[in-house]
C-alpha cells in the first residue's frame, strides 16, 4: 500500500464512468472495467531520454479505504491519445509524452517507449481474468484446460491427504473463480462435486474445480473421494521453493517468484513436484 508524502495526491484514480469524462473524476467502484491507472510512485518528472526503460504493475488493486480489504484489478484495458487521462495530466521534458507502448506478461503490465513513436491502440485488453481453477489429489497430476490457456499458477501446494476434496468454502481472490478452498472437507464440498454429477468438460454447469479426479468428467470417484474425507481438515503450503512442473511436452519448469508457469504448445497434461517428489496444488489458468 502506497503512503504519499506530503507533495503527492493521497487517491489512486482507477477510472471514469465514460471515456469523454474530460474531469477525470475518481470512481470508487468499478464500472465494469478499468480504463486508466494512476498509480503513485511510478512516475517521473522529466523526459528519460532514452528507450528501453521500463515500467511494471504486478497484481494491481485497490482499497475503499485504509481499514477495509483488497480488490484485485482483474482486467483492465489501455489508454492512448489525447483523451487519455495519463496523455492528459503526465508531462514529460516539458510536454505530453505519447511515444510509449505496453504490453504484458502474466499479471505484469510493462510500458516502456518506443522508437517509432508507436503505441497500442486504445482499449486493448492488457490482460483477461483467469479462465479457471484446478485442484486435484496429492499425486500432482493435471490436465489442461480445453479453454486455451497460456500460462498456470501455482496458488498453493498441499501434501496432506485430508484435504483432498475440500474444494469450496474459502474467499477466492478472483472475481472469475467462485470455488476456493478453505482448508475443510464438510458437506459443502460433497453437494458441490454431487451437484455436478454426470457432467463432462465443456458442458453446461462444467466447473474445473469439481473434478478432483482429474478426468475431465464427474463421476462416483469424484464424489467418494470428497465423501472419504468428511469431516477432514487440514493446512495448505504457501512456500513454492524447489516447486518443478513437468510437462508431458518434456519441458520442466520452474515457477517465478508470483508461482507463474508459461504452458508449453502442445501440453495436454503435468505433473507439480517439489523437492522431487510429486505434490498437490491448486492451479489457477490464464
């Protein structure tokens, strides 16, 4: 959480109601999505003067206030042009500076100039919600998504058998992900995997999170197993050092610092190990 000094604003703008809004007047709830950032810290008051600098926005979100909780900025879009609140109000050396562009990796937005002058154009979707969720058994083993998804994160790891099937009940830190664990097996994770009995990847009501026997279908095992651990609980590992992902591409890697792993073309399934020995996680999909 940013604490401005004493020459700095003391609100972090995430948008307007419409993109004409020439006031710029600082939204509290999101409409729907976010068309600017202004984020303190992150600035400069004179021209760089060279390319190749560079600029980084890693899980960016917001609070109504110093006592109430985060909210994730799940999705946003760029901004450009003479109606762009950053084009508006950022000098540089003097005068606006529209010589930049942006681009993406994971959840990290990276602006930086360019030479040609070039930028992207406005409300380019900088980057999606996360497509799905996966959690499995202790074995490691996962399937990709049929959602075409670039890249997995490891949220957490868990080697604790008593867990397996505790599904839902948690406080998912995504808007697009509705079934989080929370660290229990109760009848809670039984209706949600028995609710989603008979279904089949892609159908209507499939949720990824309900097939913890990763098949892509749910069946009796999915439900026996979740019933098994009733009444069951346990912790879950937040520590991903010597986590390995091992694709059936043949490709192992390692995940950064935030759990991120980019998939490999090709990739229909993996396997999560560490310290060399096959683990559980939850995955989330991008």
């Amino acid at each position: 959480m940013h604490i401005p000094n004493d020459i700095q604003s003391d609100y972090f703008m995430l948008g307007t109601v419409e993109r004409e809004n020439q006031f710029w007047e600082p939204i509290i709830d999101l409409p729907g999505t976010v068309k600017f950032f202004q984020f303190s810290g992150a600035w400069s008051n004179k021209n760089i003067g060279r390319v190749g600098w560079h600029s980084y926005l890693s899980y960016p979100g917001f609070k109504k206030s110093v006592e109430s909780s985060w909210t994730d900025v799940t999705f946003a879009y760029s901004v450009n042009g003479t109606t762009a609140w950053l084009d508006n109000t950022a000098t540089w050396g003097g005068a606006c500076y529209d010589n930049v562009n942006a681009d993406y990796t994971y959840q990290h937005v990276h602006f930086y100039p360019t030479s040609d002058g070039t930028t992207l154009d406005p409300d380019t979707l900088l980057w999606d919600p996360p497509k799905c969720a996966m959690k499995t058994r202790t074995d490691g083993y996962f399937y990709v998504p049929n959602l075409a998804p670039s890249v997995l994160k490891i949220e957490m790891l868990f080697d604790n058998q008593n867990i397996v099937g505790d599904q839902i009940g948690g406080t998912s830190p995504y808007s697009t992900i509705t079934a989080y664990p929370d660290g229990k097996v109760d009848i809670g994770d039984v209706a949600f995997v028995s609710n989603k009995y008979g279904l089949v990847e892609g159908g209507s009501g499939w949720d990824y999170m309900a097939d913890v026997v990763p098949d892509r279908k749910i069946d009796i095992r999915d439900i026996a197993i979740v019933a098994k651990n009733f009444g069951k609980f346990g912790t879950y590992i937040i520590d991903l050092t010597e986590v390995k992902v091992t694709f059936n591409t043949g490709e192992e890697k390692l995940p950064d610092s935030d759990g991120f792993v980019t998939i490999p073309q090709g990739a229909t399934n993996f396997t999560v190990k560490r310290n060399g020995t096959l683990i559980g996680a939850m995955i989330i999909f991008w």
